[in-house]
C-alpha cells in the first residue's frame, strides 16, 4: 500500500476509563471524566486542522474505552467523525468495549449509527481471573454483550490475556474454549506481559507478583493457535485469529504499511512518509489543541529503506509471511539486499522458512517473534 496515499482508514484514541488495570501502560486516564466535554471540543478542533471530509474504508475507536463515553457524548463523537471521514460503502467501523458499559439500548445506537464491529476487552471468561487482572467485569457481562451485538447484527472480536500468575494450562484451555463456545467472529490472543509505571511491575518487583515461566507461556500459545484453529479461527497475524473473511481491516492496514490517520491524545498517525504522534497525556494534549496548537509531540519522516524495514517487520508478523515479488515491487528493495544476512541467520535459526519465493515465521519463531525484529530494523 502506498504511504503516500490520502489516508483511508481513520483511528480516533478515547482515553477514558472507569479504573486503570494493573497490567495497562497505555495513554488512558481513569477517573477523569469531567474532561469529557473537552476531550470532544478537542477532537473537533484537532478535525478541523486536516482536510476533508475525507471518505474512509476503516474507522476505529479505541482506547481506553470508547464505551466509557455516556451515550450522548458517543454520538456525537460519532456524528463528529462520520461528518469529517465519512464511511464508504462496504467500510469497517470498529469501537472497543468494555463489556461492563454496555446496556442492549447502547449496543442498538451503534448499530443505529452504522458501527460494524465491536471488539471487546474480555481477557479472559473466568471470573477470578478477571478479578485478578482488575477488571470490572464478570463473564456473565461478555455473554451478555456477545449476544446483544449479534442481535443487532454487529460482529464480535474478543481479546483474552493468557499467562496470568499462577494460571494453569487447563485454566487457559477452559477460556479458549469458552471463547470459541460464545461464537465470535474474531479472537487475539495476548501474553499477560509486565510494563515498567503499572502497579503490576512493582508488585512483581517486591513479590507479590510471579512471572509465568517462559514454557508455560510457549505451552499456552500453542494451545491458542491449538484450540481456536479445531474452532474454525484462521491464524492469520502473530496474536490474531479469525473466522475466514472476518479478519481486521483496520489493522491490516497498519500491517501492509498503509497510510492512516489518527485523533486524540497519544494517537499515532502515518501519512505522507511521516510518522506523527500526539502527546500521551491527555491533559496536555487538551490544553495544546484547545489553545490552538499542535498535538504533536514526536515527527519522524521514513526515508525509503526505513519504510521497507517497517514493512518487512510487519509483513512478517501475518502467518501468510512476505512474498519476494511482491515486496520488491512495492518497496523498490529485493529481500535479499536489504535483509538477507538476518533473514539466513533466522533461517539456519529454524525461526523462518525460505522456499526462494515467500519468507515467513516457522513455529517457533511465533514463538520467539519479538527477538527477530530488532535485527530487520
């Protein structure tokens, strides 16, 4: 895809939250939802300094939690995006959930308003689980929710987190398999992982917290790629599975090195060659765009090798792995000149496969995915 290109795909980041989970390090606030009427006047401000309207294939809310926004305050967000990047026939509109926000009358409104996809924060369909990753759901609120969206005829994605302290292999098979038994159209599946800032990393820090081991975090990966292909899901990205032709537009467009725009505070967008991105605190980033200047906090211009690195990286991540032709005529660069030591020494590694015409991960380098991209970049 061309990242020069007149973004298609548009991605609006609302950062608020009823509490922040102890594993999260994400640009959210919790508790702060008496910015909410400024959060708005900012989006629409931030709107108004980029051209359109402009018509979009894929639209995404995400968060923090986009459901956290009273009804009225989501519409019109909505109404506000759906005027400056209208949806082209056949788009994709995606809103992130937090299944204990959403009443049927909600999930109605968005059908109304023409969301097509509703990609809810699970992490996991046993309640002491959910409990100890500090979540304000119980599963009962994931069923619930599931069923509403398929009632209004809005398709269902479901994140679970698996290597949760002192979680066991059947635990984690027992969520896969509710998961599949709920019937959604979409499942990613996510290493519980310790970020430096959360409450989680200090309590790890000073013992109240172990760390899952590295082969029981392989065993349960496997048995996610195990039991949600025997369910029918296609493994298509590193963390990804999907019913067949039901796989995230949005973020292929990332993964393809498309050009996309994005709002809100911490939102990172890619438009031109030009990688920009807004400041992370929402107060600052409120107090920039209301007083009539830039949200940006970090510019970053690609020249043409950064952009082919980018794009082997994340080309790499989809099963479907990167096909020589292909990246060449896109990118101007053979595979072999600009990668072709760390791509033999990942081979001979067992960590990818190279038949001379496609290069992709093997299993075990799924397993070991995030070791192989410094060396591509």
């Amino acid at each position: 895809m061309d990242p020069f290109a007149t973004p298609r795909s548009a991605y609006v980041h609302v950062p608020f939250c009823a509490h922040r989970c102890g594993y999260c390090n994400f640009a959210v606030v919790a508790g702060r939802d008496h910015l909410v009427g400024d959060y708005l006047r900012a989006i629409e401000a931030e709107l108004a300094l980029r051209p359109g309207p402009c018509e979009v294939d894929t639209l995404y809310f995400g968060g923090g939690t986009p459901t956290r926004l009273p009804l009225p305050d989501f519409v019109r967000l909505s109404e506000m995006l759906l005027a400056a990047r209208p949806l082209a026939a056949g788009a994709e509109w995606t809103v992130e959930a937090n299944p204990a926000d959403l009443g049927d009358a909600y999930v109605a409104r968005m059908a109304e308003l023409g969301v097509t996809r509703l990609s809810l924060g699970a992490q996991s369909l046993r309640d002491a689980k959910l409990r100890l990753l500090e979540r304000d759901h119980a599963a009962g609120d994931i069923a619930r929710t599931v069923a509403s969206a398929k009632q209004h005829g809005i398709r269902v994605a479901l994140d679970l987190i698996f290597a949760a302290p002192g979680e066991t292999l059947d635990q984690w098979r027992a969520d896969l398999d509710a998961l599949a038994a709920l019937g959604p159209d979409h499942a990613s599946t996510y290493g519980l992982t310790f970020e430096r800032g959360t409450s989680f990393w200090s309590r790890r820090m000073h013992g109240g917290l172990e760390e899952l081991g590295d082969e029981p975090q392989r065993a349960m990966y496997e048995l996610a790629i195990e039991r949600l292909t025997a369910a029918g899901f296609e493994h298509y990205e590193v963390s990804n599975f999907a019913l067949p032709g039901r796989r995230s537009r949005h973020n292929q467009v990332y993964w393809s090195g498309g050009a996309f725009d994005a709002l809100g505070p911490g939102a990172a967008r890619y438009t031109q060659g030009v990688r920009e991105t807004n400041h992370r605190s929402t107060t600052t980033y409120l107090k920039r765009v209301l007083g009539g200047r830039s949200p940006v906090a970090e510019r970053e211009t690609l020249d043409a090798e950064a952009r082919a690195r980018e794009r082997l990286v994340f080309g790499l991540r989809r099963i479907e792995g990167v096909e020589r032709a292909a990246f060449a005529a896109d990118t101007g660069f053979g595979l072999d000149g600009l990668a072709g030591a760390a791509i033999e020494k990942f081979v001979a590694l067992g960590m990818l496969s190279d038949d001379g015409e496609r290069v992709r991960l093997t299993r075990d380098g799924l397993l070991v995915s995030d070791a192989i991209w410094p060396e591509l970049l």
